[in-house]
C-alpha cells in the first residue's frame, strides 16, 4: 500500500515518462506512430496468408468467410501485449540505470511506466483489430465488454513475471537473452496460429497447464466468437497471477537498493 501510494503521488512522473516513451520511440519517424499497428499486423497478415489454406478450413464457429484471419488477429493482440510487457519489464531497470543513478524517486514507478506504456500501446492495437475483425463480417457481441478484465489479468501475469525476471537480470545479464528465446518457443506452444481443435488429444489436455493458452483463448472467444469465455481456468489463473505479484513485491523490497549499485 506505501508503494502504491508513492506511485500515486508521482502519477504526473509516469504519466510524462509513459508519452516520452512513446513518443520517443517515433521521434525521427516520419511515419511514427503508425509503425506500431504495421509490424503486427504485418505479420498476423503474413501468418494468415501462408497458413490461411491449411487451417482456414476447419476454423466453425466463426460465421465469416475470413474466419482464419479473425482468429489470428484475436490471438496475436492477446500475445503482443504479453510479449510487449514481459519484455520491456525483464529490462526495465538496465534500460533506465541513469534515472535510477540520479534521480530519486520511488522505484515502483519503474513499472508503473512498463505497465502504462504497453496498455497505451494495446489500446490502439485493440481498435484497429477490432476495426478490422468488424470490417471482415464479425460485428462486436455483448461479450467483448469482459475484454477489459481479460486485459488486466493479461497486464498483470506479465509484468509480475517480468518483475521477478528483472530482477534477476540486473545480477546475471543472460537472463534477458534466454526469455527472448524462451518467448519464441511459448509462442508456438501456445494456440494462436493453429485452433486447439486440431492437436492430439494428450497434447490438448497439456495445454491446460500454460496459462497463456486461456488469456489468448478468452480474447478469441470474446472478439471472435463474440462468446463469454470459461471462467475457472482464469479463475485459477489469477490466484497464481497474485501470488505472483507478491513474490515479485518481495524480491522488488528486499533487493531494490541492491539493483541500483549491481547496475
């Protein structure tokens, strides 16, 4: 509560380190901004072009005649906020080791930013799929208004995994290397190019155990099929996503001075 009580006192800090960010990042970018929609997009287009003839027939349930490219895009915008978040927070605290050297401020800022920044980027990824998903003949059902849940659950598993792998990345740098790597694997072990459908049926029951199998799952179901998504596996996943967020409050307590003189 003290920590979340500092970051509200610093709320204009994140909030201006969130657009600096951001902004930043499409500084010398004459198309700015509109880069962050082209790289996902251009490979969920990739994806669904290449893979659309092999998967795109056994996609039921979707009442479109682009069924395949609806599926992918709903999975590729529940694995791009994961991936965006994990990412950033297993950097966060090399990638800004000046500001944590100079300047003082709460340290729970650092991930205030992370999970402010990729939400911000989310947001906009969110409409334009959605736009897209409406645009290709699957209008938005009463089901997407449990989206922003999805979305929370989505942002927190992710920068409280990310927390924990940060802080070990400040000690030992390979860290970051190996979740980069451990990142592409995930991906292809999780249903987002292919439907669960058509995998073995021991291969299917093991897919239970991989927590991104149901955010990715609940976002198709609630864009792509416009249908409320199967509440235990979330419910069981959010007390594992808590128990995370208290292990990384933790190690995020006891080691904080030690990360600033380890950077």
């Amino acid at each position: 509560m003290l920590m979340l009580k500092a970051a509200w006192h610093y709320k204009h800090f994140i909030w201006s380190s969130i657009k600096s960010e951001i902004n930043g990042k499409y500084a010398r970018s004459k198309l700015g901004g509109v880069w962050l929609f082209i790289q996902p997009l251009a490979q969920a287009a990739i994806l669904a072009i290449v893979l659309s003839q092999l998967i795109g027939a056994r996609m039921s349930g979707i009442d479109s005649d682009y069924a395949y490219a609806v599926y992918l895009l709903s999975g590729m915008l529940a694995w791009n906020l994961f991936s965006e978040a994990t990412s950033s927070s297993v950097s966060m605290f090399r990638d800004r080791a000046n500001l944590l050297k100079k300047v003082n401020f709460p340290r729970i800022c650092i991930p205030a930013i992370v999970v402010g920044t990729a939400l911000t980027n989310h947001a906009m990824m969110m409409i334009v799929v959605v736009s897209i998903v409406a645009f290709l003949g699957v209008l938005p059902q009463s089901a997407l208004l449990l989206l922003p849940l999805i979305i929370l659950l989505n942002i927190v598993f992710a920068v409280s995994l990310g927390l924990i792998l940060a802080i070990f990345d400040v000690f030992l740098r390979d860290v970051g290397h190996a979740w980069q790597v451990f990142l592409q694997f995930w991906f292809w072990l999780t249903p987002i190019v292919y439907a669960p459908d058509i995998l073995p049926a021991p291969v299917k029951a093991f897919m239970q155990y991989n927590p991104m199998y149901h955010i990715v799952h609940s976002y198709q179901q609630v864009i792509a099929y416009g249908q409320l998504p199967n509440a235990a596996p979330l419910i069981v996943l959010s007390i594992i996503t808590l128990a995370l967020v208290a292990l990384g409050g933790f190690l995020f307590v006891r080691a904080s001075s030690d990360v600033v003189d380890a950077l």
